[in-house]
C-alpha cells in the first residue's frame, strides 16, 4: 500500500523557498510603492506651482493680492494624497522659507511626521519660481535629480 502527501522535508523546502521570495520581494515592493508617493507629490508641487503662477499673472505678486491679502495655498492641494484627513496625508504642501516676496515663491512637499513616507530617502521636495527643482532632509547619496526622476 503507498502512501500519499509530502514529507517534512519537502515542507521545509517550500517554506524555505517561500521565505527567500519574501525577502527578495518585500523591499523592492515597499520601494516601488515609496516611490509611486514621491511621484504623487511631485506632481501635486507642480500642480501648486501653477496656482502661484496663476495667482502672479492676477496680482502681478506672488506674495499677495491686489487688496494686500497674501496668498494662501488651497486646501486642495496642501495634503498629497488630497482626498485624506488632515493626519493622514503622506506629504504637506506648504510656501517655503523664505516666504514668497513680489518676484519669488519657494514651494515645499514635506513628509508628515510619523507618516509612511517620514524616513524616506528624499526628504522634502522643493520647487522655485524659476522651476528650479530641489530636495532638503535627504539621505547621503540621494540628490535632487535622482529624488526627481
């Protein structure tokens, strides 16, 4: 009479085999969906960047209105991902330092503090008038044009 099923051996094989897939997988999934977040907050900072243009060919300002009100940036684009509760977003847009002036604005996209993205290798993402493009808080070896791409 033969028997049926696998031996315990063979069960660790697998397992084992399961095991060095995980841990080859894992990393590179966790980096792929890190980086499809800093892609999102790029292009919410240049979609900001367009509302600072818009709002200067308006008040001929980036700092304020024609009435002397300085410029706020919508809420809708101040949280990356914009449909979360404030708390929850990946990333904070925000006017940088220095503040806007008549001819320069300096935007940031900064990770929220205990977020998902708050240790991430970039750091915070930087964005001028000029469409100068740039990171802060970044890890060694990680610079502007490679956080970008």
């Amino acid at each position: 009479m033969t028997q049926r099923g696998f031996t315990l051996i063979e069960i660790m094989v697998v397992v084992a085999i399961v095991l060095t897939l995980s841990a080859i997988a894992m990393p590179s999934y966790t980096e792929h969906v890190k980086r499809s977040k800093r892609a999102e907050a790029k292009a919410q900072l240049l979609e900001t960047a367009q509302f600072m243009q818009r709002f200067y060919s308006q008040n001929d300002s980036y700092a304020q209105t024609r009435a002397g009100v300085a410029v706020a940036i919508p809420d809708a684009l101040a949280r990356v991902p914009r449909t979360t509760a404030t708390g929850s977003e990946n990333y904070t847009i925000s006017l940088g330092v220095p503040a806007a002036t008549v001819a320069t604005f300096v935007i940031r996209a900064v990770p929220r503090t205990g977020g998902s993205m708050a240790s991430d290798k970039c750091g915070s993402f930087t964005l001028n008038q000029a469409g100068q493009r740039g990171v802060t808080g970044n890890a060694a070896g990680n610079t502007a044009d490679s956080c970008w791409k």
